[in-house]
C-alpha cells in the first residue's frame, strides 16, 4: 500500500478546504497552570458536521472519477462519519445511502435526512450491518467509503495536521485520541513528514484499548465488547491505520471513564466549550501523565462536538 | 449626572485592554438560516472570569486615586461581579472585600478566593448585605463598586460594543439581556455614538421583567420576587442605567424560561459553546418575534458562561 505524501495531503487540502471549516486553536492559561504546560488545542469540534470526520468524507467523494460520482457513495455507521458522509455527497450532488442500525438515535438519523442522505435500516448487529451495505452496493453501484480503513479518507484527516503547522507553532508532542484510528494515522503522517522530531502520542480509552494492545504486541488484536463513555471510540483499529501507528505513532497511553469526565468537565468550564467525550482523551492522559510533558508545547486535537446535552456525565 | 463620552469609553479601553480578553464574534449558519436573519455573536463567555463583568470591573478599579488604591474596594455579589472585582483588585495589588451571603455556592466562594477576594459571609438576605458591606466600608476605607449602578462599571461595559463596532459589520440592530442594566447601558451608549441609526433591542425573562414594566411606565418599578433559570438577570434595574435605557434603547421584549431553554440548547447544539442562561435570552426574543429582525445584521451579546454544569436544564 502506497501511503499519501506531504504533496498528496496539501493537495486533498486544496481539493476540500472550500467546503471545511479552517478551525481555531485555542489555549486556555488555567488549563496550562493546571497541566504545567503549553497546549494548544485544535478545535474540531467546530468543523462542519461538529467532526473532523467532514475532513476525510470530503476528500473521499473529491476522489472519486466520473463513473463512481454517478452511482454516489455508501457506508455503514450511525455516528459522526454517517452524516459527514452524507454532507459530502450532497455538496458533490451525489447520492449517498447510509447503513443504519434500526436502534441508531433519532437525532442521528435525522442529521443525515437533513443532509439529503437515504437511510437503510438493518439489525443491529455488525453482520448485518456488512451484509445489509453489501446489497445496497450491489444494487446502484455506489462507493463504499469506510468511515476510517480507507486510504482517501486517511489522507483527509491528515490535513488536520496541515492546519495545525501552518499556525507556526513548534510542537514538542501532537495528541490526538484513537478509534479506528483515521485521524490518528492521518496527524501521524503529516508530522512526520514536516516535523519528524516531533513525537506522537496516542490516547484510548481503557474499556476500548484495542491499539493499546496491537501497539505493544505489534499485531493487530481487535475490540471485543468495548465500553466506555468515550463513544466515537467504540471501534476496532483498521488495518490501514495500524501500518501507520506502528511506523510513526511513539506512544498509547490509556485512561478510564472517570479520567475521561475530569478532564472533559475541565475543558467545558475553562474554555466553555462543547465536546463529545472522545476529546477529553488526550488531555486526561496528559494530566495522568504530567511530569512526561513539563514545559513542551503540545497539540491536542478535540475531535468532535457531537454530545447527547440531556446525558452530561457532570454531576 | 455626566455620562461617559465616546472619548471616556476610548479611553477605558485603552486603559483595561491589557487585562481583558479581546472575545471573537462568532457566526452560526445553521442559527441563521432557523433565524431568517444574519447573527454575530460577540462571545462574553470566553472573557477573563467568564463574563464581560471583568471589563467594568477592571475599569473601576482603574479609576480610583492613589489614597483609594491602598484601601481597596468592596462589594456584594454572589455573581460573576464578585469574582470580576476580586480578579481586577488582584491585578491592581490592592484588597478586595467581597461580602457574599452564607448560602452562596462553594464554586462562587472559591472563584472569588482564588483570585485572592476577602470574603466577608452574612446572612442571606439584601438588607443583611447592605448593613454588612457598609460595616465593611466603614472599617477598611475601601471604595464600593456596585456590580452595575455605577457610571465607571457602565463604562468598562460600554467597551463590549466597542469592539463590536470595530469588527466593521454594519448592524442593524444590537440585543443585550437586561438585569441590572450594566451591559445594556453601556451598549446603549456606545451604539448611540458610533451608530445612531442602530436599534438597540433589550431581552429580559418575563419573571424578572422590571426593566420591561418600567421601560413602559417610564418610572423604575423594582422586581419583587423574581424568577427565571436566567439567574445572571435576577437583579432590579439600576437607576443610572434606567436614564441611559430610557434615551437610548428602542425595545424591551420578554420571553418565558421555555423560550430561554430552547434557545440555549441551539447554542450549544449548534456553536458548541458553553454559554449561561441569561445569554440565551436575546436569541429567545429574537426567535419569538422573527419577523420584525428577518434579513438584518444583528449583534448578539452572549454575556457569561459561568454554568453549573450539573443543572443543565436539557432534557
């Protein structure tokens, strides 16, 4: 597998940056007193669809030829990546048909409606969900884009990192929290090439610990029953991302729920903003962590803002 | 009474800026589109103690002499002003006396501690305040600044809008929440200056809606018994700012806790920022009287974003 080069990335950058937002990096002084360091936080939870997931969606269907723009696009998920899916193919006035569970929340389903997506509802089981897409594929002859094993949508995540080196910040260490591991691969990819002395330190969830675990046994060991209130980090690693992780990621570090909360409840009351708990991540395993990052200036990726308002973990 | 001059208000900022945060004017497309109208947000939320309370703050204490300096000043709040003299105070090196009543939340207590505020504890109700505070006065010498009916705290206010006018947007109207009229009058006056033809619009929750009764008997009727989840807007109008609001400000509308609600959560929903109650109560106006604001610019001040986040009132 041929992974994209820094000129491939600047160019999915050019390809979809009319159709993303350039999002801020914020920093917060009692959080950095806090942490006894430096951090600058990129803020994806603004990004169009609330998810940097807006990203690799958007340079996926920019990939597409002409044939595969007729038939439009496909995949299966009931979070972030269903609705920047469907946002992306809309704005390419393309199709989009998106394999849901039949469980999957009303305001989910609702966001990819309202971005012109046809929904198609299956068991909720994973079988069902492959079985389900592998017939709507089949019958229009769309693009089954993955919501992170894909090489194109890796390659849009990645110019999240683009975004964050042309704030000429010297970063000692860039974080970001790891699910399937899309953006994860993609920021790793990206510093490499432009800051290679820059280190890449992962964060996961302990009750989801997949790449914790394929990380140190260096072989890909997948998520069976995961748990935790992290929930865009539910899934499994893909296999393309695993190559990257092991090539140019230094370090996975885990945190438990509780961990996740405090931080979470941190960035909400220092900096007020809104995030889904998967961003809480990094920071937690930074404070977990403290004395490894004194005095560096570190990147944190919030990833997504997308959170049930009625299910605050904050008591 | 002689109120600030373009001039003065200038000036104040010149004088407090440093210690202030210059806040960003935030867009949301999703809001406008649901609005009919075009919406900038200048976000209060994000400044120094959560709330544009530091600017009026900062600019009182930099209005004392030199005599007054050393003898510091005082207040009563159990609000964000608290926390804003306290912190000003701090910056200026000189003592701040914060008389706060006994069941005051702990978080208060601690913001104003935390900023090295004397807190002076009494029983919880106006008139032990009063009694309380003028002991203070009497025993330390320090000076008393009233969270709003004081000119010197209008004019810390009044440099909100001042660098609204500065982001080169030609508003056609500018709301405000109103509670003790602090930030209403200074906006008032600054627009006054700067843009004549710009309708000031205030919004109050009907249960604590003093400034719309007296607005419309053109006499100061004080709240008796007040209540509204806008607890920033609990306060009785100040007498400076009735002279100000009754030259200067077009409309006062009302809106009930339900409307207040609704628009809070698009806030968050939608912004994915954190922002208090009382902030929501102009976009609740706004919405329930769409058609009057449909194809402006308006200017939305979000006032603070101190929040207990464990009584978030989404369900």
């Amino acid at each position: 597998m041929s992974l994209p080069s820094l000129e491939d990335i600047k160019e999915a950058h050019d390809r979809i940056k009319s159709f993303i937002h350039h999002t801020p990096v914020l920093s917060s002084e009692a959080i950095n007193k806090i942490a006894g360091t430096e951090i600058y936080f990129k803020c994806e939870n603004f990004q169009k669809v609330g998810a940097f997931k807006a990203r690799g969606a958007a340079n996926a269907v920019s990939k597409l030829g002409q044939e595969a723009m007729r038939n439009g696009v496909a995949t299966h998920s009931s979070g972030n990546h269903a609705a920047a899916l469907a946002r992306a193919a809309k704005v390419g006035g393309i199709p989009a048909y998106i394999v849901m569970p039949s469980n999957a929340p009303e305001i989910k389903k609702k966001a990819v409606k309202g971005y012109g997506g046809e929904i198609i509802e299956c068991e909720p089981t994973l079988e069902a969900r492959e079985r389900t897409l592998d017939e709507v594929v089949a019958k229009t002859g769309a693009t089954f884009i993955h919501p992170y094993d894909n090489i194109h949508v890796v390659e849009g995540q990645a110019t999240c990192a683009l975004e964050m080196w042309q704030e000429k910040i010297d970063f000692d260490t860039i974080m970001a929290p790891v699910g399937g591991g899309g953006l994860l691969g993609g920021t790793a990819l990206t510093t490499h090439y432009i800051s290679p002395k820059t280190k890449i330190i992962a964060a996961e969830p302990e009750g989801a610990n997949d790449a914790y675990r394929s990380f140190q046994a260096k072989e890909l060991i997948p998520m069976k029953n995961p748990k935790t209130i992290a929930d865009g980090l539910l899934t499994s690693l893909g296999k393309i991302n695993f190559e990257i992780i092991l090539q140019h990621v230094d370090d996975i570090l885990t945190v438990n729920d509780d961990e996740i909360i405090l931080a979470m409840r941190l960035i909400y009351e220092r900096m007020k903003i809104v995030i889904e708990p998967s961003c809480a991540v990094p920071l937690a395993a930074l404070l977990k962590n403290k004395e490894r990052f004194q005095n560096q200036k570190i990147g944190i990726i919030l990833s997504g803002g997308n959170v049930d308002l009625a299910k605050l973990p904050f008591k």
